[in-house]
C-alpha cells in the first residue's frame, strides 16, 4: 500500500516550527532584548511538539507492523488448512 499523499503529523510538524519561528522573530522584534525569556519558553513549546509528533510517528509506525504482522500470519493460517 503506497503512504498517503497528505500526511497529517508532517504538516502539523511543518506548521508548529514554522509558528514558533515566526514568534521567535516577532518576540525579537517587539520586545527586543527583554524577549530573551519568551524566546527560550518558545524554543523549549517548539522540541515539546518535535518530541510528541516523533513518538506518535513511531507509535502509528508500530501499530501498523503489528496489523501486517497479524495479516501475514492469518494469510499462513489459511494457507495450512
């Protein structure tokens, strides 16, 4: 089965760290040096959202070997009887 044309997790990750760039800039540009806090808060909301797409990347990764696994093994089973 070929992967899917649109992925979800992808543009949600494209999307998140396109935001908090362009927050970080804004905080820079408004605030100037006083941003230095903000900007740090906004890198850390940035890896939080790296780390949690990651993990349900793998998650879904996993689950659809396990459903394959599965197929492939009831695919066997037919084949004995």
């Amino acid at each position: 089965m070929p992967p899917p044309a649109f992925d979800k997790l992808r543009a949600l990750a494209i999307g998140s760290q396109a935001i908090g760039l362009t927050l970080i800039i804004a905080l820079e540009t408004v605030m100037g040096t006083a941003a230095r806090p903000w900007m740090g808060v906004v890198l850390a909301a940035m890896l939080a959202a790296a780390v949690v797409i990651a993990l349900v990347r793998l998650y879904r990764h996993k689950r659809y070997q396990k459903q394959a696994a599965k197929r492939r093994q009831s695919l066997a089973d037919d084949d004995e009887r």
